[in-house]
C-alpha cells in the first residue's frame, strides 16, 4: 500500500490545526503513540506559544484542537483559550482525570465560559479494563469528572463532549455505531453518564504501545492485521489531508502520529508554524508503515472511523 500511494496523496485544503502542548501527562497509559507521562520533559514554553497564537489568530482555519499528554498541564492552555474563544472553534482532547485534581478541576469552568468542545478519552466501561490500560483508580476518577461535566451542562445543554475508546491491545476496534450505542446504554444505566459521540481510534504501533506489544511478542502479528485489514477506500477521507500538527516546538507535521515519530511535513524540515505560509498548501503527505492504521478497516482518525457503510472486520485482543 505505503509504495503504491506515496506519490498520490497530498495536503488539500487544511481544516483543522492541532497543537500538541508536550509530552507531559498525569497518566502512563500502554496504548499511548507519544510516549506520555508525569516526567515528559518536551512542553511548549510561553514565547513558542504566544508566536502560535499569533498566527492562529491570522488564518481563516477555524478548527483548533488542543493535544498531548494532556494540555491542562502545560500552563499556556489558558492563554491560549482565552485568546481564541470569540474567534475560532476550540477543542481539548484531555486524559480527564487530570480535571479531578484539585489544581486544575477550575478548567472546566472555563471550558464551560469559552464553549470548549471536550474531547475525553475512556477506553473501557469497566474499572478493571480501564485501569489496567491507564493506571490505578482511573475508571472512577474518570467517572467522576464526567458526572461533573455533564452538570456543567456538557453533553447535557448543548456543550459538547466526545469519548474517545482506543482497543486495549493487539485488535482493531469494534464498529463505532454500535458501540456507541452500548456506551450510551450503559453510561446512562450505570453512571447517569451522558454524552454526545463515541470515537474510535485504531492504535499505532510507535513509541509506547509498540514497545508494550514488542515486550507481549505480538509485534509482528498486529502488523499483520493492520497490513490485512488495509482498505483504499480510507484514502479519501484520512485525516492527514486536511489537518496540520503542530509540536511543542512550533515545527508542523501532516499528524500527530508523523508528529510522534519527527516525520516532519516535506519540504518544512527546519520552518516553524508562524514562518509557514498556507496559502495554496499542498506538500506531498509523508506515509510510513504506521499509516496502515489509519487505514484499517473503516479508518480511523482523531474524530473516529472514516467509513459509515460496510462491514468491520472482527479483531478481537489476544
């Protein structure tokens, strides 16, 4: 596939610009392409993050998204919100539990002032299975702050909240409506849980997670399945065409997969993201074996699979 497409696929018209705030998180989770943790050390400093305002604030895009780690603990989040709230559409894809610490739970008010759309990541409906892939007490924080979300009126009064399910291991995904379906049920029933959409992302083997697998021996085997379960029709659609990531650094990257392995975008190896110009922005998109979970099955992207119609494939986590 990556040798047959290589010189097809091309940035089109760029919708949504994703910041990756660093590599610091409150969570050491196995699935994790960044390799996250309370000890990341790669975090975006003031004068890289008022220079990204900046040209945020000076492009039509009106889509921006908030990454990590989780962003809440790099300091600069603030700004950041307060500075395009009124302009553009803000979104923080957030470990959750990080809203439960008393040093950071005043965030979701001001979520809640600026309409930030909260992208949350809860990988499990039970305590075992969450917290086995994301850490001790996990589950239960995690429900904790979404009961408090929801009073706030996420996912509730017209304030936007998103989970997100990543496989606990060697599998694909199962089909995205239909586990919704059971999220929602089963949230409601058990938690009095409500929330907007279910995301399904296929993970990638690079940094962290590829190590987990390599340390199981099933390495090679998910590969495989990644490489079997390739469909071309993914291709119209991957997220890569119309999103540009942007490190702690301000260097850019076509995803925040190309972001994870330092793939930067062709042709902007040393420019940063307030020297780049937009205009008529079309670089060739740099593929690498890791592309194949993307393109898996109904593809996956930071917003959920690709494909509405057709069958998904069965994987089930060994």
């Amino acid at each position: 596939m990556i040798d047959e497409i290589k010189a097809k696929i091309t940035k089109q018209q760029v919708e949504i610009f994703q910041v990756n705030m660093g590599d610091k998180c409150n969570q050491t989770c196995t699935h994790c392409h960044i390799g996250a943790s309370p000890y990341g050390e790669k975090n975006m400093e003031l004068e890289t993050a008022v220079k990204v305002l900046e040209k945020l604030l000076s492009l039509d895009v009106k889509n921006i998204e908030f990454t990590g780690g989780t962003p809440e603990l790099n300091p600069n989040l603030i700004m950041f919100i307060e500075g395009l709230s009124g302009h553009k559409n803000i979104s923080v894809r957030t470990s959750l539990t990080v809203l439960d610490n008393p040093e950071f739970s005043f965030l979701t008010d001001l979520y809640r002032k600026h309409k930030v759309k909260v992208i949350a990541s809860l990988p499990g409906l039970s305590q075992d299975l969450t917290d086995r892939q994301r850490g001790k007490n996990v589950f239960c924080k995690s429900v904790k702050v979404l009961k408090d979300l929801n009073t706030l009126g996420y996912g509730t009064d017209g304030l936007s909240l998103d989970l997100v399910y990543n496989p606990p291991g060697d599998c694909l995904p199962p089909e995205q409506g239909l586990l919704e379906k059971e999220y929602k049920q089963f949230l409601k029933d058990k938690h009095g849980i409500f929330f907007d959409k279910l995301i399904t992302i296929v993970n990638s083997p690079i940094n962290r997670f590829r190590n987990y697998l390599d340390s199981q021996k099933k390495l090679d085997g998910y590969w495989e399945l990644l490489e079997s379960s390739y469909n071309p029709e993914t291709l119209k659609s991957i997220m890569c065409r119309h999103l540009v990531s942007i490190d702690y650094l301000g260097f850019i990257y076509d995803c925040d997969f190309n972001l994870a392995l330092g793939m930067k975008i062709k042709g902007h190896d040393e420019k940063k993201f307030w020297e780049t110009d937009f205009t008529a922005f079309n670089p060739e998109i740099l593929l690498g074996r890791h592309c194949y979970a993307c393109t898996a099955n109904k593809g996956s992207s930071c917003h959920g699979a690709l494909i509405k119609c057709m069958t998904v494939r069965s994987s089930s986590c060994s």
